[in-house]
C-alpha cells in the first residue's frame, strides 16, 4: 500500500515538472521571437529606431519625432510649402517639389502628395518610356503624305502616305518641256569648250615650269652630294634622268603623287594586326607621333607602304584585364580597410549612363524615397549620396563586387570593367 503511494507521488511529481518546463519553453520562444521581429521591420511600412520597428508617418507628412516603443507611430507634421511626400514614409524631411524644365509647361501645382506635373510644350513631344530632358519637335508630313494621327505631349505625329487620285489638288500635272533653241546650245557648249582647253593649257604649263625649277636645282652644286632625297607629303622629286627626259619631251602630264608615298598616318595606325578607322586620325595623331617639331614627319611620309613598322619599347603594358580568359569577371579584394577602399571608389561610378541609375540603385535595394531625395543634387552628387545609403543600409554586407554584378545584369558591362579597372589602378583593390 505504502509502495503504490509512492508510485502516485513519484508520476504526479513527473508530470508537474514537464508542465512547467514546457510552459518556460513556450515562453522563452515568444521572447526569442519577439526579440526577431524588433530586427525586421516591414518596407515601405515601418522604420527600425532604438532595436525597434516605428510606423510610417501618412503621404503629406514626415517623422517628426521618433516612436518610443515597438510598433507604434511616433510625431508626424504635414509637408512645408515646396515639399512633399507622395508614399508612406519614414523620413525625418519631405522632398522638394521639382520646377518643370525649359521648354516644358506645369499642368499640376506640386501639393503636399505629390510633386508638380509637367508636359511638353504645343509642337513638342517626349516618348513616357524615355527619360525626357529635351522635347523634340514634332515631325510635319510631307506633301505626298497626310496626318493620321496628331502630335501630342507624349507622342510624335503619325503620317501615311497620301492616295493617288487624278482629282487630287495636290497631285501636279507633268508638263512637257519647251523646245529648246539647239543654235543656243551648241553656242553655250564652244564656249565651255575653249574654257577648258584654255584652263589645261595653263595648267601644263604650270607643270613644265615647276619641273624646270626642280631640275635647275638637282644640277646646282649644292645637290650634287649624296644626301637621299626623302619625298614630304606625298610629294616625289624627281631624278635628273626625269629632267631630261622632260625637257625632251616638251610636254608632260602632271603625274599624281604616289600613294606609296602618301602620309602613313592611316597606315601608322596598323599595328597588331588592328586598324584604327580614318575618321580617328586627327585624335590619334598626338598619341602616335613625337611632340618635337624636329623629329619627323619626314621620316614617317618616306616609309613604304609595305615596310614594317618598329613596334615602340615605350608603349605601355596593357593593363590586366577585369575578366577571366573564360570571360567571367574576377572578384576585387581591399589595398585598404573594406570601408575605406568602398568609399574611396565610389567617386568612380560617375561613370554610369545617368539612364540607367534608378534601376541600378532600386535594384541594389535603395528605397524609391531615397532616390527621390537624391534628385536634387546633379548627377555626381547624386550616385554618391545614393551609394552612401546603400553602404550604411548594407553594413558590413557591403561590397563593391556586388555593386559591379549589378551592373552586369542591367547589361552595363562597360562601366563595370572602367569601375573595376580604375578601382585596382588608384590602389584600392587588386583582383584576387
């Protein structure tokens, strides 16, 4: 009897136990779950402050004092004049209103909801998918062609081509030409005749004169030494048998400079089998050949097309590539403290098309009301401002390589590789 009791002791006693520490349990996980929810708070609904999530203050308002507890609002004021707040919004300030640009005209007063609407002038058009800057002028149809849908704000004028009919006003009648007056003609024709005839005599004579000079000037003592004559600008002197045989000739076509001995700035241009297009002459020009006046210009006209070219030591190394030989880019690592070279490299993204930054930044997770903020400032300002938010929302998560792969999914793999070039070449970051 004694025993049983004991037995009843023992199993209430085991039962009170577990109901107490499953009990402490639950609690301890509500805690933990709590304590986890004050670290997430909902975008574009709450803010963190103090280990907590506040409430947004309403569009048309701003924070103005800080909640004092998990999931309640804190002080919120209306917008100042010239400011506004279009969402929701956990800001300590509102935005400013914008000022239409020129050639634009205001169709909605900014308000403390929403900032000032503007559109085109008449006779000026700007695509809604495209970043409008500039208005363009609307097109006018041609005369073969009719209006078949108007110019408007946000869309250009729409022709088609015109029907043709043999009542159409528009449609001119083909009138036959006049008879000429043939004796008229035949007039006009001997006259430009004899101006031609005229203008080749002149010009032989022009010749026979210079290769007289020239050849005066071979049979002077001064050229009777053995100096080889470089021809200059696609220009040949010609030897004393020429002479000669010019003077026997009495008459002699002009000969065209040979394009052998043409100036080799396209031909300069053809090194490791790559050729620079004609229109980069003028820009290539200061690179390829010496400052000095003296050193020669004569020496680069005399060379033969087919001679080839030395390759200068004093070229410099290309630099290393961005990209693995598989076309894979390589990862950056720090020369300095990660947040050091970040914020010292980010004076390098200026660089970006001005296009593309509001997709870049909302998708590196940059609020809409962070860069509607950031659109007072010019462009420079801008990404820099922007790039900042990002690196304190991001902590110690922030690395420029994500940046660079962002890039590389909006198909900007140009700035990225002038990014990551320029970023090892100022000693920031080497590549791994």
């Amino acid at each position: 009897m004694g025993k049983e009791l004991s037995m009843e002791h023992t199993v209430f006693l085991l039962v009170l136990a577990l109901t107490v520490v499953s009990r402490g349990a639950a609690e301890v996980g509500l805690h933990l779950n709590q304590t986890a929810k004050q670290h997430v708070c909902v975008e574009n609904q709450e803010y963190p402050h103090n280990g907590f999530c506040c409430k947004n203050c309403e569009a048309g308002t701003y924070v103005k004092e800080k909640c004092t507890a998990d999931q309640e609002k804190g002080k919120c004021e209306p917008c100042k004049e010239g400011t506004y707040a279009e969402h929701p919004t956990g800001m300590d300030q509102c935005l400013q209103c914008s000022n239409c640009p020129a050639g634009q005209i205001t169709t909605e007063m900014c308000t403390n909801t929403g900032n000032t609407k503007c559109e085109c002038k008449p006779g000026t058009f700007c695509l809604p998918d495209e970043p409008c800057e500039v208005c363009k002028k609307c097109t006018r149809c041609k005369a073969d062609e009719i209006e078949e849908r108007p110019c408007t704000p946000t869309s250009n004028t729409k022709c088609k081509k015109r029907p043709l009919s043999p009542h159409d006003p528009t449609v001119t009648p083909t009138i036959s030409p006049a008879p000429r007056n043939d004796s008229h003609g035949t007039t006009v024709s001997v006259v430009l005749g004899l101006l031609c005839f005229i203008l080749l005599l002149v010009g032989v004579g022009v010749v026979v004169l210079q290769k007289r000079r020239l050849c005066r000037k071979q049979a002077s003592p001064v050229a009777q030494n053995n100096e080889v004559k470089i021809p200059i600008d696609g220009v040949s002197v010609p030897t004393s048998e020429e002479c000669e045989n010019s003077r026997n000739a009495g008459l002699e076509e002009a000969e065209l400079p040979r394009t052998e001995f043409r100036p080799l700035l396209q031909e300069t241009h053809i090194l490791g089998g790559k050729s620079i297009p004609v229109e980069d002459e003028d820009r290539g020009l200061g690179d390829s050949l010496p400052n000095t006046t003296s050193s020669s210009q004569t020496s680069l006209s005399a060379l033969p097309v087919n001679m080839p070219l030395p390759v200068s030591t004093n070229c410099e190394r290309e630099a290393e590539s961005w990209a693995r030989e598989d076309g894979t880019p390589r990862r950056l690592v720090p020369l300095l403290a990660e947040e050091v070279s970040l914020s010292k490299s980010f004076d390098l993204f200026d660089v970006l098309d001005v296009r593309v930054h509001n997709k870049f930044f909302r998708s590196i997770g940059v609020s809409d009301n962070a860069i509607k903020l950031a659109e007072s400032h010019n462009a420079s300002d801008k990404v820099y401002e922007l790039l900042r938010v990002w690196m304190q929302r991001e902590g110690l998560r922030a690395n420029i390589n994500h940046l660079l792969q962002a890039l590389l999914d909006l198909d900007q793999r140009y700035s990225a590789e002038q990014i990551a070039s320029r970023a090892v070449e100022r000693g920031y970051y080497k590549y791994e």
